[in-house]
C-alpha cells in the first residue's frame, strides 16, 4: 500500500531503529532515510524502512488520520487493516 | 462498512472545501474527469464517501494506482514456475491470490510449493540466512517499496537470496493513461507517501511533456479535498503544473539518499502492466551488475512449459484493465460481484485490498447521494 506509518523512536543503534507503533515495538532500518533520526523522532515507515523523519511540528497532524482509523477499530475496513497490517508486520 | 458515517477532524472546514470544489467545477461548466493513481487515495475516497460530496460533473477515477493488480501474468507465471522447482517464494500477502496463467502462487503453494509470506524484504533475506535452500523474493510494489528492495540487495545478502523484481515505476504508467485515445482525463491526483521518496519534481518532465496539472496528495479527506480543490483550479486556469499541495510530507528533491540506491539496483525497462498496456520504462529490472542476486539470470524460467494448459475462460471476461486505464468501472463488469468476489477472485484488482474491485465491493463505490445524505 502507499499509506506509510509513523512512529516514535525509541533507541537507535547504528542503522536500525526500535520503533513504537501504538505499543507495538518494531526494529526499522535506516538505510534510506535522509536525516539523521535519534530518539524521540516520529518516522514514517514502509515496509521495515524509516522513508522520512517527521520534522516535529508535523507530527501531531501526520498521527491523527491513524489515530481516526484505529479507533474505528472496524477489522473488516480495508484501511485500517492495511495500517494494522503495517505496524504489527502482518501483510 | 459501507454504512460509515462521514468523519473529517474538521467538519466545517470538509464542508467549505467541498463548497469550494462545487464552485469550482460549475465555473468549469462542463464534465471533468481526473485520475489518482493510488490504492489508499481509493479506500479513503470510498471509505470516507467523499464521492458523494464531489459535484456531479466531476468524474474521480483510479487509475493503474494497486501495485499486485498490474503484475503481469508473466510475471506471476515466473514466480509460480520457480516455486515448482521447489526454491522457496517470499512474497507479500496480496499477491499470494493473483492469477497467473494457470496458478497463482497460492494454487502452486496447495501443491506442496515452499511460499513465505512476508511484510518486508528484510524478512526475505532474514529467511534466508536461517536456511541452506534458495529463497527468492517476488518482489512486487511500486517504486517506494522497489527502494527497500534495493537497500537490501546493497545489505550484503547472504549467497542463497534472490529476488524477482517485478517492481513498477508510476510517472511512466501516467503518460501512456494520459496518452490513451479516448481518454478524458485533465488532471491526475499523485500519492503523498510515493512522492516522500521522488519528490515532486519528478512529474515536472510528465506535465511539460502532456500539457496536464499533477497535485500531490496526502491521505486525509481533507487533503484529498484539498488537492481536487487545486488541482481544478489548474485545469479552470489552463495552466498545467505540479503542485505539491501535501508539503508537510513531501518536497520537491524527495529523498535524494533513498533515490540514489533505488537507480544503483535498478534500470527502467518497458514492459507489459496487466491489462494496460506496455509502457516504456514502466517496470524496474536489476543492474547487470547485480546478476548475482536477478533470480531471472540465476535460474532457468521456462514459461512456455507452463503454457499448455488453457488459462480459465472466465478470466477471459475480466476488463481489469479497463478499469485500470479508466475508460470503464466495476459496475460495467459481467463479474463483478457475481463470479469475481474476494474470497474467489477471477481477476486481480479484486484480490488486492489496493484493487478497485475489491475496494468497490465493500464500500460500494459510487454511493446513492440522496439515499446517504
């Protein structure tokens, strides 16, 4: 899908990244995002790849259409199955 | 699902949005039509009935935008031949379901065929170091997952790791939609993530070439309003241009880092998109100098050997690529919603949750206006 997911990152070692994604802890590769992350940044993922690190004053705005699908918590709704899918890595 | 009621963050500013775009196209005074080119564009239209908020002369259309829908049958076929020869398949779990000639890779799977299904191509290569046996990514997406595909062929992957790229690359697939005779689309909608990695100079060749506006967008339904909105101020003022009306997310370089890898690993390539058409530099194919981990160049695929057999008639009566191309909809297709269904797909855009199909079977596609309202 093209919707990418963003979460907060927890510890950084060398090029991977443990990421919390509404709870769920997920190691996230560095190798293709295009700033350096540290922890406290929000990332937005796309299977397993950190694509960009969310500048701070976007992140509130970038979390709330997911916090909108999530909370509908509907499992036969194609897109918030497609974002559950992403942050639990069962696509 | 289908009954979901209308939520925006911002109710008020959905609707003077919406008024806006009615504004907009009555000034036009004449039926417009507009692609985007993304699955999650779709379910958020659909889900969210935007459609029945869009002025009526206003057409919004899905386009080639489901990245397991225009794997080619081939395509599939190369797949489903290498997991007969008893290599084991990674892939992702939508494209587990999409026909080949004959199988689809859950069809050989059922005849004792070694398919991991995956979330990323890491897990791919992770597969592969916990086990002697080839293991060959079907590696399938557009060119935002083509980059993570790249990153881990660059990673050093161990000796019994291959990939199938059968990865596509979007601005050339908008030429050949824009290019088609009868086609009535003035503007084309692109996808906020896709551009987070090429920017939005990437459609600037495409609008110069084509003479036709491209808005990025992001996924809420107030950027979908939102860039409709811009983008049907483009067409009203003739001035066809790229807008970046998602700059929260996306600039105008994209992620230069991550496009350096993806055109190291990968070289465009024409080829056939399913049921589209072939399009010149559409599909992304490894470097030579990657023939090492190119599972095309590793192992024999014979694909005539698989041709014997006659492809299912119904497939025959599928018009995917019409639908794909945007000339019709599922409501025109004999098999929509009778023989073709989620749980026995005849064709491949309703296999993927990313499939207009499949998309339209369960949020009904263009919903009653009056009866919703």
């Amino acid at each position: 899908m093209c919707l990418g997911v963003p979460g907060r990152v927890i510890d950084v070692r060398e090029f991977i990244a443990t990421v919390d994604f509404w709870g769920v802890r997920k190691d996230v590769s560095l190798a293709i995002v295009d700033e350096p992350v540290a922890p406290g940044d929000y990332i937005l993922n796309h299977v397993g790849f950190a694509i960009r690190r969310i500048p701070p004053e976007s992140v509130q705005e970038t979390l709330a259409l997911y916090e909108l699908l999530l909370a509908m918590g509907d499992d036969g709704d194609l897109m918030t199955t497609d974002v559950r899918a992403e942050i639990e890595g069962t696509a | 699902m289908s009954g979901t009621p209308l939520q925006f963050r911002d109710p008020e500013q959905a609707r003077a949005m919406s008024a806006t775009l009615n504004r907009l196209v009555a000034q036009l005074d004449r039926p417009v039509a507009v692609m985007h080119v993304c699955g999650s564009h779709e379910q958020a239209i659909a889900k969210f009935g935007l459609r029945s908020t869009f002025p009526k002369a206003l057409d919004v259309i899905m386009g080639p935008g489901c990245p397991v829908c225009v794997t080619d049958v081939p395509e599939v076929d190369e797949g489903v031949l290498l997991a007969r020869q008893g290599l084991r398949i990674a892939t992702y779990g939508d494209m587990l379901r999409v026909p080949g000639t004959v199988q689809s890779l859950a069809d050989a799977q059922a005849d004792g065929a070694k398919i991991d299904i995956i979330y990323g191509p890491k897990q791919a290569v992770e597969i592969a170091r916990n086990t002697t046996e080839e293991v060959v990514l079907f590696a399938s997406g557009f060119e935002t997952t083509a980059v993570a595909t790249a990153a881990v062929i660059l990673d050093d992957p161990p000796p019994n790791f291959s990939v199938l790229s059968t990865h596509k690359y979007i601005p050339p697939v908008m030429e050949i939609v824009a290019e088609m005779p009868g086609s009535r689309i003035e503007g084309f909608l692109a996808a906020g993530h896709a551009a987070v990695i090429t920017g939005s100079a990437v459609f600037e060749p495409f609008v110069e070439r084509n003479r036709v506006p491209v808005v990025i967008a992001g996924f809420e339904p107030l950027d979908i309003l939102a860039g409709l909105v811009e983008l049907v101020e483009l067409i009203l003022a003739k001035t066809p241009k790229v807008v970046n009306a998602f700059p929260r997310c996306v600039t105008r370089e994209g992620n230069l880092a991550a496009q350096e890898q993806l055109w190291r690993v990968f070289r465009p390539i024409g080829g056939r998109w399913r049921g589209i058409a072939h399009v010149p530099n559409g599909n992304l194919r490894l470097r030579d100098e990657f023939a090492h981990v190119d599972a095309r160049k590793r192992f024999t695929i014979d694909l005539p050997s698989l041709w014997d057999f006659a492809p299912p008639a119904l497939a025959r009566q599928c018009i995917c690529g019409d639908i794909m191309a945007g000339i019709r909809n599922p409501r025109d297709c004999r098999l929509f919603d009778r023989e073709c269904v989620p749980e026995n797909p005849i064709g491949a855009c309703m296999v993927s949750n990313e499939g207009t199909c499949k998309i339209w079977h369960l949020y009904g596609g263009v919903p009653d206006l009056e009866a919703s309202a």
